[in-house]
C-alpha cells in the first residue's frame, strides 16, 4: 500500500466510524503551502451536501479529522492531522516515513506503481524519406520517446513504432531533382525517362553525397533533402508538374515501361536518407521495435484494396471525376478524398491500412505522435476506421503537440529553408562546450570525456526545451536560454546531479541506510517532501501524457537539494550522523534526479 492509499484508507475508515458514506472517490492534493501538510483533501465538503447529522462544514471536518487521529497508531506514514480553511483536512506525514522513503531511494527503489498486463503501440517520427529530419520531427522524437519511457516505468508493454513516408508525389519532387540537376557534366535539357535511361545505364554521371562543396550534404539524408529543395522551385511550372505525375504513376505502376527504373532511383534516394537518418537517431537517442517498423511504399496498396472494396459496399463513394471519398458529415467533419482521380494514392490510403493493421494487436492504447496541425486529418481518419469497423474513434489517440519557433535573428535559416534537427543539436553541443570550458570542466575531466559530457549536455538541453512545458504549446528554441547551467534548463539538472555524485565520490565508500530519526533541519525536509512525489508525479506525466510533468518536478527538487546544499554542509557536517545523513539525502537525490532524466531521454553525467 502506498502512502496515497494508506490515507484514503484512513479517510475511509474513520467516515465508516461516523455511520457516513462515500460515494465519489477521495481527491487528495499537495497543499500550495508546505505549512498546511503534505497532502490535503475536501472529503468533508463532499460529504456535507450528502448528510443531515452535522449542520456545520468546520465541524464534519473536525469530527473525520478525530476519527483518523485517533487511529494514526495503525499508520506508519501519517504523524498528525490537522483541519484547514473551509473544510479541508490536512495530513503531515512523519520524520521516520520519510527518511524510509528517501533509503528505499538511495537502493534504487523509485516506488512507482505498476499496471499489470497492459499494452501499448506509440507511433513516432514518420520520417520522410525526401529531407533530413527538421525541428519538427525533432520534438516529435524526444516527445514519442519519453512518453514510452514513462509508460513502461508503470509497467506497460510498449511497441515503438514508426512509419516511413517513403512514396508519394514528394519523393518523386526529390527523384526527379536530382535526375535532372544532379549531373556531373551539365548537358542538354532532357525529359525524366531519358534521362533516367541514362541514369540506369551510367549512375557515375551523377554526383555523391561526398562530391558536394556545402560540407553539409556530404550528410547523405541532407544530401537527398537538397534535390527536394531543388526541384520545388519549378514547382509552379506545368510541364515539371506533368512530368513529376507520370513518375508517380511509373513508380505506382508494375506494368509501366519504367517502373523498375523509377524503382531503382528511388531505392538509391532512400539508402541515402536513411544512412543519415541512422546517424541523427543515434545522436538524438530513439529506436523502434523492428516488427513495428512500416513503410508507406509496403502497405498503400492493400490501403487502396481496402477503399476500393468499401467504395463497392458502398461505405464510400465515386465522384464523377473517379476520385473515391469517405462522407464524415455525420461525424461533423469535412468529407476526405481518399484516392485521386488517376486512381493513386494520398497520406491517408495508406494510414487506413495501418489503421487496420494495429485495430488487430489487441494493444489497449493506440497512439499517433503527430504535431496538432494534424488534428483535423486525425479526427478523419479515426472516423474512417471507426466506418470500416477497426474500432471506436475513441480507441485510438492522437498525441498532439505545439510547433517549435526560432526567435528572430538569433537562429535564422536562409528565408523559405527548413530549420533541420542537425543544426540545432550542433548549436547546442557547440554552446555547452562553451559553458563548460568556462566553468573549468575542461580541467576536470579528460579530453574524451570532455567531449562525451558537451553532447549529452547540448543534446539534453535541446531535449529539455521540446519536453519542459505542456505538450500542445507553442515554443521557442534559444540556444542560449536552452544551454544554460542555471534556470529551468536541463543542465542545471544534470550540473546537480554531477555535483551529487561528486560528494559521494569523495567518501570513497557505499553509502548505508540512515535509522535513527534526528532533528531534521528546514532545508533537509524540504528536500524528503519532494522526494517522496516523485513516483506520483511519473504516475500523472503518463496518464496525463504529460512528460513536462517530470521536467517541472526535477528542476524544483534540484533547486531544493542546491539550498540544502548550501545551508547545510555534508562532508564537514558537525558529527558522523549527521554526515551519514546527508550523505544518504545526497545518495537519494542523485538517484533521482538520474532516473528522471531517464524518462525524459536525456543523459546524466556523473562528472561535469
């Protein structure tokens, strides 16, 4: 039993010595105001609209409040209860459950409840295999990926899965770029299928990603993003327009007289991407179940069988122009095509066929990590397969999340370029070192370590910033605001964290388990109080897919820990309890501060 449990059970037992009932569950909250307790619930108000016995608010209170005095010998937690305000009744927990929790802590023991049995499937990333990941992507990754952290702390069984955009009408734009613009030796203006004759016959003709000036495409992902970025300037003329739809077709089309060659360029183009795409995912630290793996160019045309059958059960219809499209007006939403007049495929067709797909995996949790500019195509789509019988649209979630701003001037890429996930990690690694060669690290630690700590450091501040505010809100990344060993920043987390391990270093030895209960001073308690949430505030991240939860969390308790820090010494301590103390406070908060950062993706340093 938890000490949430523990208190409900207290509440309950004393309202049943009342002859009184229960009929909502019982709320408890952490006071704003330390001074009132650790925990605080309104289970009189609720009761005092239910009941005739007590004609006074202050009084019902009163009487629960006694009823659960007067039983606290039964608790180990609770050391008194107390009644506030307007009928709130307060609940102090005890010197000796904290310093329990704060040992169980320094073992390695978070506390964190489990589910049992429970599965989920979280889609992430969705790459496209046209263009390096951009900042978007990047948020999308860091979010994705804390949100399954947290959720198998409490137990779940999660699948990491991605799906690759490897097809469409944006692929074949980055095909047909470097078809025409990527020559060695320019020559006359040719149309895409003899050229990509020539191509077949003689790919040395065309350039590498190691045959670029502009180091950054010798980056192989950037290097195929670069021909997307070429070809969409002839994005208004109708002769490439044309000549980009009969590449779709080509590469659609198993009977045209240039798939297989259309198919091989492609294949080339993706090898690239994801060569570079490989290196980023290392760095930012993501992975997916290999299983969970999809890609749009394997399922959209069992998508397109799908609507095609529908479209014959009438599920769908026919426009006279032959484009096929699903009616949503009883659904209050705009209708969707779902396939083009030509007869090939958009986003969705293949989505319906992954929709189907996980609707099978008997997962209680279905989840799309996908920016809220989305929203719309998500609430279609969800009502789609709930038409096509996959499931209520209310079994599938869409985890939503706010676009990522650069302020003006400090970070500006050339006017229309897409800010890429690269660029900013490397301006991040490139500021910590910065930082840390100031503060002296560089004299602490080894060259290689040097390095090592710069990235973990650069590439958690990035994370902090995607992860430290509420999901669905817009931010803006500062290197300088984001980088910063002081304020609400990943390294000032981390820099606590160093500065914990590096006290504990200096005792050369395992740090016991503390078992006398002494004067606690202010800055110590303050300390045990917010260790004891932690296991909490993980259970609301994840249910609330909340990870900043976490991040808002971690940053009071190392400020905490700083001014106890501060105001109460640890290694000169006045005598070897206290030492002992502090040195097991110090122990518990390491441990975590560690597994916090854990659950946001991001690296703890031992030494900084």
């Amino acid at each position: 039993m938890n000490v949430q449990d523990e208190i409900k059970h207290l509440i309950t037992k004393a309202v049943l010595t009342l002859n009184l009932a229960i009929s909502e569950e019982i709320h408890l909250e952490h006071p704003a105001n330390a001074d009132h307790g650790d925990y605080s619930t309104n289970v009189a108000m609720k009761l005092f609209r239910e009941q005739e016995k007590y004609k006074n608010l202050g009084e019902l209170a009163q009487a629960i409040a006694d009823a659960i005095n007067s039983a606290l010998e039964s608790s180990s937690a609770v050391n008194k209860v107390e009644v506030a305000g307007p009928g709130f009744i307060n609940f102090y927990l005890s010197d000796t459950w904290l310093i329990e929790d704060m040992n169980s802590k320094t073992n390695g023991e978070m506390s964190i409840q489990k589910v049992q049995g429970k599965k989920a499937v979280i889609e992430y990333m969705q790459p496209n295999t046209n263009k390096p990941l951009h900042v978007g992507h990047l948020r999308n990754a860091i979010l994705g990926w804390s949100l399954i952290q947290l959720l198998e702390a409490q137990g779940w069984q999660v699948h990491k899965a991605t799906i690759n955009n490897d097809r469409g009408l944006h692929i074949i734009k980055s095909m047909w770029g470097y078809l025409t613009q990527g020559r060695r030796q320019s020559g006359e203006t040719k149309a895409w299928r003899s050229l990509i004759e020539e191509w077949v016959q003689n790919s040395d003709q065309w350039v590498k990603p190691s045959d670029m000036e502009d180091e950054r495409l010798n980056k192989p992902d950037h290097f195929a993003g670069h021909w997307y970025v070429q070809a969409d300037k002839e994005a208004e003329n109708e002769k490439v327009i044309q000549e980009w739809k009969e590449m779709l077709i080509a590469w659609e089309s198993k009977t045209d007289e240039y798939h297989q060659s259309v198919r091989k360029l492609w294949q080339q183009l993706n090898h690239w991407f994801y060569e570079g795409y490989q290196e980023s995912a290392e760095l930012i630290g993501f992975t997916f179940d290999p299983e969970y793996v999809k890609y749009e160019s394997d399922i959209y045309e069992a998508g397109r069988h799908i609507i095609l059958d529908a479209e014959k059960k009438g599920v769908f219809i026919r426009l006279d122009s032959g484009a096929v499209q699903a009616k949503l007006a009883e659904y209050n939403l705009p209708d969707k095509i779902l396939l083009r007049s030509d007869g090939t495929g958009i986003y969705m067709t293949f989505d319906i066929e992954l929709t189907r797909q996980r609707s099978q995996l008997d997962a209680d949790l279905l989840v799309w990590v996908v920016g809220n500019d989305q929203a719309l195509y998500f609430q279609q789509l969800f009502a789609i397969g709930e038409m096509l019988g996959y499931g209520k649209r209310e079994d599938f979630k869409h985890f939503a999340y706010g676009m990522v701003r650069l302020p003006e001037g400090k970070m500006s890429s050339r006017k229309g370029r897409v800010v890429f996930a690269d660029d900013i990690l490397e301006m991040a690694m490139t500021k910590a070192k910065q930082i840390m060669a100031e503060t002296g690290s560089q004299e602490r630690l080894t060259e290689s370590e040097y390095e090592e700590v710069a990235k973990e450091v650069g590439v958690g501040a990035v994370k902090w910033t995607m992860l430290g505010q509420d999901p669905l809100s817009e931010l803006t990344f500062d290197v300088d605001t984001s980088v910063s060993f002081k304020g609400y920043a990943a390294p000032f987390v981390q820099y606590t964290h160093a500065r914990c391990r590096s006290i504990l270093s200096k005792v050369g030895k395992e740090v016991g388990e503390s078992t006398t209960v002494q004067a606690l001073a202010p800055d110590e308690k303050t300390v045990l109080r917010l260790m004891y949430q932690f296991p909490e505030v993980v259970q609301k991240a994840a249910e609330e897919f909340a990870p900043h939860h976490v991040a808002v969390y971690l940053f009071e308790l190392a400020q905490a820990y700083n001014a106890f820090y501060t105001n109460c010494p640890v290694l000169s301590a006045d005598n070897e309890a206290t030492k002992a103390f502090r040195l097991q406070l110090t122990a518990a908060t390491a441990n975590v501060l560690k597994e916090g950062l854990r659950l946001l993706g991001i690296q703890a340093p031992e030494k900084m």
